[in-house]
C-alpha cells in the first residue's frame, strides 16, 4: 500500500442549514481545498458520504452532483451509503484508491441535511437500518436500541446516570470552544441530574436514556483532502497520514450477539487499524468518538483498547477524558453537542482530529498531539470503522 | 396475518438463526426448517421508548430483548406493569404495528 496523507480538511457549523444539501457539500468542501491549496494539481476522485438523500431530499447521485458543484469533472465520483458509518467508509475508499495507485488526489466529502423532515420522519429514516422483521416492526429506533443497550451495561458494569451525564457536560463544554458546533451551551449536573427541575430539563428518551443523552439531530457538512506522498512532498505543510484503517462488522439485529453488552465490531476494527498503522492504543493523543448516545463514549473507549472492559466509566470520572485529562475524547464536542448530521459524522472526525495534529484546534487544541484515532460506529454497532493517523515530523 | 414468528433452524447443525438468514452462521450450511419463536424465558433488559418512529400514537413504548428458555433470543414489545431485569415472560402473538389499514403481527412478552 502506498501511504495516503490528509492534506486539508474543513467543514461547515453544524446545526440547522439554510444551504441546500449540495450547498452544505459544497461549502464544506471548498474549505477543505483551500485549505489543502493544491493550485494546479488536478483532484481526480470524489467520494460523498451520505445516509439519507434519496429518502429525506428526494435527491441522489450526490457524487455526480458535487463535481458539477465544484467543476471538478472529468474527477472519478460517487457516493458512499453505509448507515450512520458511511462517513469513514468514504475516506476508506478514498484512502484505497490513493494507496493502489489508482488517484493522486480525492475529496471525501460527508453531508446530511435532515431537519428538513419533522422529528418522526427523521427518527424513522435512521429507523430504517435496524432489521426490518425483527426490530423495525416492533418500532424499534436508534434511541431504544441505545436504551436497551445502556440498561445492559448500567447493571452489569455499575454505571450509573451520572456517569452518562459526565460524558455530556464534558462534551458540552468542549463544544463551547468549537465554533463550528451545533450546541454551544454548557450543561450542568444539577441541571440535567441532581435538582427536582432536571426532570423537566433532561426528560427520558429511551429510558434509561435521557435528552441530554442523545445527540441532536443536525444538518451539515464535512471535508477532507486526500493526497499521494508525491503531492503531500508538493504541497510541503505539515503531514497528517493516515496510519491505518479498520472495519468490522456484526450481526444486524442486536439481540443476536453473544455478548450485547460486546461491542465486537468496534473491538476488532480498532485492532485492525492499530495493526495496519503498526500503533498501540497507549500511543493515541487524541480521540473523536461516536458518542450519539453517551453510553457509547464510554463503551467505545473500551472497545476501542483505552481502557479496560468496565472501567471506561472510571476514567471518566477521574477526568482522564477531559480536554485537559490524559487521553482528551472528543475534544470537538463529540456528536453530542458539535451534532451529528449522520453521513458527515465519521468525516468530520477526521477533520478535527487534522486540526487537532496540525496545531489547528484553537481553544480546544491537546497540546502536542502527534497521534490520533477515530470511531465511527454505524448501525447499532453492525458495521464499525476505527481510523489511526499520526503526524509526520517533516 | 401469521399467529406465529418463525426463526430457522440449521438442518445440519441444529442452529436457529432467529431473524433467518440464508447461511447458517455456525456451519455455513444453507438449509434451514421453520421453527417458532415462542415459549417462557426472561426479561433481558427493557426500554420505556419515547422517541418513536412514525405509525405509533402512544407516547411511549415499551420494548425488551429477551432470552427464551430455549437459548434464542429475541426484540419485541413488553406488555407489562411493572418490568424488572431478568422476569420471567412468555411470549404472544399481537397487533405491533399499525401502517394505515395494514396490522402487523408480531412478538409480545407478557409476564407469567
């Protein structure tokens, strides 16, 4: 394989879009070019993730639409449907293309534009990938597949409400120095938990999920710029590469797993890319986890190799995740308060995580980060994709 | 309207495969008889649901995995009071879904 380098990234404010969703594509994009500068040297491939055009903008073929968009034809374009994963299935492919040789430079770009449909319309489309026979009928969502999962977890592992609002007060806060974030508020313990007036603040979702367990639901947009080791030389900057990539899948109904407490596919999709970047867990800085619900921040830093199985909780509350802790999850706000419009979720990880290594992260930037990881965890855990990059000292 | 929920059942190994799929996960076998899904088991865990999907007019919905006496596991609606990890259910067969005129039948646990 040949190694593959980030060299721009960027994206729009997530949140609620008044840009069409080519619009949102677009934008994202060309600040991903501008920031990649390529001048002359030609993009030869598009990839666009994206989960819910077809159904929810009446609109497909965003492959073809987004070259138009930029006039980057004759450029290899399509798009990339993979569930709340479609994101990093995207830069995998771009990645793959470069790595074989086949593409010098490829733009991945993820977008979603679903607050056009009411909140029903919405939840039944992201609805639309549980398994149609066994868990759609019975009106099954992602939020009560994430409550079952949480009560699963909460008994056997001694989580505890709190601890799920750690992750969202964590989240929240860092999403305050991300001006790109859809949530720019601070939440508190006794607002969502502790006070008589939580119950009216923090109503149940999906018991024993709460609102400020969920993320929001989010239009917008997200861009990276993928290039071959010649251009990277070219273009001179610093050097984000992509170190490895993992994927992993599982059953598509969740009461089918051995263990639904296992999260396998984030397990075995991590171990791959740490194998691939020939990486340890241990060396990771900074990691963008695919917290839509907070329960799974704290099992995916499991998972993921961070911390033990059972334990991820503990780390939290010892601020060990913080912005400042020894391992900063989701310095970007996580999908929890930055929004996780679902096809630019996986992509715009790997956006935060180029600033993040490129020094680029403002208020929220982890000091000296020089290795970083990705989850983005699609289905409920059926198809998982873990990214590792690393900057290169020039 | 089925007054029952079916899984397959792996002629070659024994392995029921509940929703069914083609390849039999254990032996890679691809044959497969029709066995229900239903009898006596527990309560795996729960979720009182209140972020719906469209079809639903209640303001909430109770649904559960649970683990049947038999091994197999299952999703579906919990029609019960009072729910706790680990109660004892049996399974019915009920209205779970209302698409217009349309009624789709599938697995309720009630208490025992």
């Amino acid at each position: 394989m040949k190694p593959v380098y980030i060299a721009g990234a960027g994206m729009t404010k997530f949140g609620r879009a008044e840009w069409s969703l080519i619009r949102l594509a677009s934008e994202a994009s060309r600040s991903a070019l501008h920031h990649a500068n390529l001048g002359e040297i030609p993009v030869d491939g598009v990839v666009v993730a994206n989960m819910g055009a077809a159904r929810v903008n009446k609109q497909t073929a965003l492959g073809s639409a987004l070259v138009d968009q930029l006039a980057l034809y004759p450029a290899m374009a399509e798009a990339v449907e993979n569930g709340p994963a479609s994101g990093a299935s995207a830069f995998k492919v771009g990645v793959q293309a470069i790595a074989s040789g086949m593409a010098d430079v490829v733009l991945v770009t993820g977008v979603e534009r679903m607050r056009t449909v009411n909140g029903l319309e919405g939840t039944d489309f992201v609805a639309s990938l549980s398994h149609p026979e066994a868990e759609y009928i019975y009106g099954v969502t992602l939020p009560s597949l994430a409550g079952l999962f949480a009560r699963l977890v909460m008994d056997r592992f001694g989580v505890e409400r709190k601890h799920l609002a750690m992750v969202a007060i964590k989240n929240h806060l860092n999403a305050t120095k991300n001006p790109y974030a859809h949530i720019q508020q601070t939440v508190t313990m006794e607002g969502i938990l502790t006070l008589p007036e939580a119950a009216v603040n923090n109503p149940p979702i999906a018991e024993p999920l709460h609102m400020f367990d969920c993320c929001p639901v989010s239009d917008g947009a997200a861009a990276v710029v993928l290039v071959s080791e010649d251009v990277a030389a070219k273009l001179g900057g610093p050097k984000v590469r992509v170190a490895g990539i993992g994927q992993a899948t599982d059953t598509h109904a969740v009461h089918d797993r051995e263990d639904p407490t296992d999260l396998k596919a984030v397990r075995l999709a991590s171990e791959k890319a740490f194998a691939m970047a020939e990486l340890k867990p241990s060396d990771v800085d900074v990691v963008e986890l695919h917290d839509a619900f907070t329960i799974l921040e704290i099992v995916e830093s499991e998972a993921a190799g961070f911390f033990p199985r059972g334990e991820g909780h503990l780390a939290l509350e010892r601020g060990e995740t913080a912005l400042d802790g020894k391992l900063p999850i989701n310095p970007s706000g996580g999908l929890k308060a930055k929004g996780h419009p679902v096809g630019a979720t996986g992509v715009a990880h790997l956006v935060e995580l180029t600033w993040q290594l490129r020094g680029e992260a403002d208020g929220r930037q982890v000091k000296d980060a020089k290795t970083a990881y990705a989850c983005n965890f699609g289905g409920f855990g059926n198809n998982v994709v873990a990214s590792v990059l690393q900057r290169e000292a020039k | 309207m089925s007054d029952k929920v079916y899984g397959g059942k792996c002629t070659s190994c024994g392995t029921v495969s509940y929703p069914r799929r083609a390849v039999c996960p254990k032996c890679r076998n691809e044959s497969f008889e029709k066995v229900a899904i239903e009898g006596e088991g527990k309560v795996l865990t729960y979720t009182d649901v209140y972020a719906l999907a469209i079809d639903y007019e209640t303001r909430y919905l109770r649904l559960a995995i649970v683990e049947l006496d038999s091994g197999q596991r299952a999703t579906g609606q919990l029609l019960a009071d009072d729910p706790k990890l680990g109660m004892r259910i049996k399974t019915t067969i009920g209205v779970v879904r209302e698409q217009g005129e349309r009624e789709i039948h599938g697995l309720q646990f009630v208490p025992v």
